[in-house]
C-alpha cells in the first residue's frame, strides 16, 4: 500500500485542519475499512465543537486577506493545485479506489476531473464578468460586480470522494470565498490526503492558514456546518433525505444551499436505437461503480418492439461480467460501499418482489475468496412497471428496471414519472424523437443526453438535477455565480442629483 503513504497518510489521523496546522480534538474516532478486502485503512479522529470553532476562526479570518487577492492570483494558486493533482494522480486515484470501492480507472477518472475543474477555474479567473447597464439618468453609470461571498461550507457523499470537493473549491477560490469541507465519514482518509495536497501548494504561496479547512465526522458536522450564520452558503450531495434536512436548517437562517441530491436515472431504448451502442450505455451505466453514482442508470424505458431483442442482450451481457477487487482491471465491478449497503440492496430486491417485479438476472451476495469484504454483489435486473414504489425510489445499488413504453409521448411520461430528476438519455437515430426528448415538453431532468447513456459528465457543463434532486448546479457553464454575490453599483458624475423614475423632492 505504497499509495498511502506518497499521500502522507499514518495509522492513525487527526480529522481537522485548517491548512497546515492539525487540530486536536476529542471527537469520535472514525475507523476506515475498505470495502475491497475489509481491512482496516486507517483511523481519523472527527472534529469536536471546540476544534470545529477554532476552523471557524481561521476561516472568517482567511476571507479577509484571501477576498483582497486578484482573481487572477488566486487563479495561479488553483493552476498550482491542478498540477499538484497531476503528481499524486495515480497514489489518489488507486486510494479512492481502495477506501471507496470504484475501480481503478473511474478512481483515476475522478482525480481526472479535479484536474479538469482546475484549469477551468484558472481560466474563469479572469472572467467574473458582470453586466453593465444604461442608466435612464443623465451623467450616471450604472454597472454590477461580483463580489466573494465568504465560508462556504461543503457536505459531501461517499461515492465521489474527491472530486465534489475540487468542484466547489476550485470554483469557491477563484471567487476569493474560503472553504471548510466535511467529506463523508465513509470515507475520511480521503479528505485527509486532499488536503494535504492543498495545504502543501496553499504553504509554497503564502496562502493564510483557514482558506481551506477540513473537519470530519459524521451527520452532527454536517448540522453545525447547516446551522452556522458565518456560512452564507452551503453545497451539499448526497441522498434526498439529506437535503431536505439541511435544505430546511439554512433557509430557516435565509442562508443559501446549492444541493446536489439523489437520482433516479433512465435510458429510453427507443425502436430507432443504435441497440449495440445502447447496450454499452445501459450497462456501463447500471453496473458501473456498482450502481452507486448519482447518475446511473436504474431505468431503461424500451420500446416494446424492440424489447426481447434488447433484454436477451442485456443478459448475455450480465453473464460476461467480472465481479471482483476493483483494483484489477479485468473486473468490471467492484463491491458496494459497506454492509449496510449491502443491506438496503437485498430489501429492495425483496420489495421488488413483493411488489410484483420480475427477475430475469438474479442479484445476490457473492462469498468465498476475494469476496471476504462482504460487500460484493450480483448486479441484477428485473422487469417492472414504473408506478412500484420501489421503482420510484433511489436505490445505490445495480439494480436495473426494465420498463416497456408504445409511444415516444408515453416514454416520456415514463421517464419524467419519478420524484427525482438528476440524468436522462434517448437512444434513437430519429431527430424528431430527440428532438421532443430535449425540447420543454420532453424530459424534465438537469442532464438529458442523446445517444450517451446518463452517467459521466464533463466538468464544463452546469451539473445538477431538478426536482428532489435539489435543483443546485455545480462545476462548468456559470455555476460559479452561486458562489458570489451580485453588487449592483450606480455612480453619480454629474452636479446634480436627479432621482430615478422622476420623482420630484424639493427641500
Ligand atoms: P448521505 O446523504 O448519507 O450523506 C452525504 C453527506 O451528508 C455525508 O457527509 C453525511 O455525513 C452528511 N449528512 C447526512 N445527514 C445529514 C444531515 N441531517 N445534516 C447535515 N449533513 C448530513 O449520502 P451518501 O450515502 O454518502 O451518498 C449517496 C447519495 O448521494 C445518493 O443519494 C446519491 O445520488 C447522492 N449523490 C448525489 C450527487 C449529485 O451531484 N446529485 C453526487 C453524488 C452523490
């Protein structure tokens, strides 16, 4: 485990920083097992109040110098982070590999994408750009600015451990905001080697102490972070019950969130479909990281005549997979995230049963040599009707609904008739149909791709979903406004003091 340590990673390691000075604290220890062999990775003890309130500190104090820095200097010091990030590629993508369970290659993609959102935010540096207005006064000038908003506080999922980070930083910093993160407590040895990686570029630059804080731990982080008046903003991913909770906790101190919250993904396989293109699309995307990406694929919606055609290939396909340590590159699945996981994966096969669902590949738990985790899983699929409750909800695993559709009018129904509305995609070589699909009256979601399947994006697009999904946007386009605040600024030149829309005020 040579990675580990070109991260700088111990045993046992403190949880809260505020760069590169590391707080004591007397909170929770978190243990990190890996879900590829279930062996212990190491120990990060969480944040307590009292170091919690000291990260506070640091950061309202940080804001201060950090917001004078041009932007184009601050800029510089994200170009640095990027190229930080290109050295430890490899130890940071095989450690989300290991403590998170994705393979090898999507952990590597991930570091991939935090280098990808730094040379954006460098170039964004020098392009804040606000709008300049005619002012209806004579010898006036009106224009707006966009000035940093302060902390920004970042709650993130286990299943991107690295990158929803560098998403809202890269961006936050150029802005001139300061960040405190709270990574998932699955996976805390993450967030350590991430900011160990900052804190040595943030040292070489004098960059003060409190630009970038972390502090671990565990759900009651997250509600001091939600409740907190020093965060004007608060960026949160994960589940939908999550955001709802600190959804309600900011907006009752009229604070900000962008939330990036659960999905319930489908592909509609239309009869025009490229159905070989398609089944790499549909399958990469169910089973890929193992059905936990907020953009997998958990419906397909297939046109009924072409719909034996296409499940006979889908379970040929399921029969070629390779389950197994996703370090390997000959596996095309890794494990599921913990027990737990496992856990909610067999009730919702359970209830998909009970609720009339049809199995035509079969899930189970895999045991025996290189499954010792307990965490490895059949992906499965199962015929259905989009109206079972469990169809409706978000399960983190690789399991696949198959859904028939007639119409292209009624996939759409279909696919929008779910509570969630992160990813969609059409398969189909027909423009009128794609056309539909990406028009008002077709799907509702964030992301709806034409002949890609719904995971994956590329950093240079707004990322983000409507509906439960939370309707927040992260990452490329101009999501970096969430992270400012607009100034409108109207300036007077000349003798008088004329009012607007004419109003007379003698005195
Ligand atoms: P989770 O909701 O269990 O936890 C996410 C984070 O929120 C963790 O850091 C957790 O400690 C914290 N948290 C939990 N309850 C909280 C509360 N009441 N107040 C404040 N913080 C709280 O999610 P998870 O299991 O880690 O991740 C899986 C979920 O994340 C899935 O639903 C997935 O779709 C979603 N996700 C969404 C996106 C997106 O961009 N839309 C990206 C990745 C993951």
């Amino acid at each position: 485990m040579d990675f580990l340590q070109q991260l700088g990673l111990e045993q046992e390691n403190k949880g809260v920083s505020t760069g590169s000075t590391w707080i004591d604290s007397k909170g929770a220890k978190l243990e990190s097992f890996s879900p590829v062999d279930g062996k212990l990775i190491g120990t990060v003890i969480s944040a307590d109040k009292a170091a919690y309130d000291v990260s506070m500190e640091k950061a309202l104090a940080a804001f201060k110098e950090w917001r004078m820095w041009p932007a184009p200097k601050r800029g510089e010091i994200v170009r640095q982070f990027g190229e930080a990030l290109r050295e430890k590629k490899e130890p940071l993508g095989k450690l989300v590999s290991y403590e998170m369970g994705k393979s090898l290659q999507e952990g590597l993609g991930e570091v991939q994408e935090m280098i990808d959102i730094c040379d954006f935010a460098v170039g964004l540096s020098r392009q804040l750009y606000g709008l300049s207005m005619h002012s209806e006064r004579p010898l006036h000038r009106m224009y707006e600015q966009w000035h940093p908003l302060g902390v920004v506080g970042i709650i993130s999922a286990f299943n991107f451990p690295v990158a929803v980070w560098s998403w809202n930083t890269a961006l936050a910093w150029i802005c001139g905001d300061v960040c405190i993160w709270k990574p998932s407590e699955k996976t805390p040895l993450c967030g350590i080697a991430c900011q160990k990686i900052i804190a040595e570029v943030f040292a070489k630059n004098n960059v003060p102490e409190g630009v970038s804080c972390l502090v671990q731990g565990g759900r009651e982080i997250g509600e001091w972070l939600s409740n907190d008046t020093n965060i004007p903003l608060i960026s949160a991913t994960g589940s939908t019950r999550m955001g709802k909770a600190v959804s309600t906790a900011v907006a009752a101190r009229l604070g900000r969130s962008i939330l990036e919250l659960g999905g319930n993904n489908a592909i509609i396989i239309s009869q025009h479909a490229d159905l070989d293109m398609s089944l790499i699309g549909a399958v990469f995307g169910a089973v890929g990281t193992a059905g936990q990406r907020c953009t997998s694929t958990r419906r397909l919606i297939i046109h009924e005549s072409v719909y034996d055609t296409f499940k006979n290939k889908l379970i040929n396909a399921y029969k070629q997979l390779s389950i197994g340590d996703p370090l390997d590159s000959k596996n095309h699945v890794g494990p599921l995230i913990d027990k737990d996981a496992v856990k909610l994966y067999l009730d919702s096969i359970e209830k998909c049963k009970q609720q009339g669902g049809n199995f035509v590949v079969e899930g189970g738990i895999l045991e025996g040599a290189g499954y010792e985790s307990g965490c490895y899983v059949k992906p499965c699929i199962a015929e259905v009707t989009n109206d079972l409750g469990i169809v409706q909800h978000e399960t983190f695993a690789p399991i696949l609904y198959l859904i028939k559709y007639k119409t292209i009018e009624e996939a759409i129904v279909l696919q929008n008739g779910v509570p969630q509305g992160l990813s969609s995609a059409i398969m189909t070589l027909n423009i009128r149909e794609s056309e539909l699909f990406l028009s008002q009256a077709g799907s509702d979601c964030g992301i709806a791709n034409v002949n890609i399947g719904t995971s994956g994006a590329e950093i240079g697009g707004a990322f983000g979903g409507e509906k439960e999904t939370g309707g927040g946007r992260e990452s490329g386009s101009d999501a970096w406004k969430a992270y400012m605040r607009r100034q409108t600024n109207t300036i007077n030149w000349s003798t008088n003091l004329p009012l607007a829309q004419g109003i007379k005020f003698h005195i």
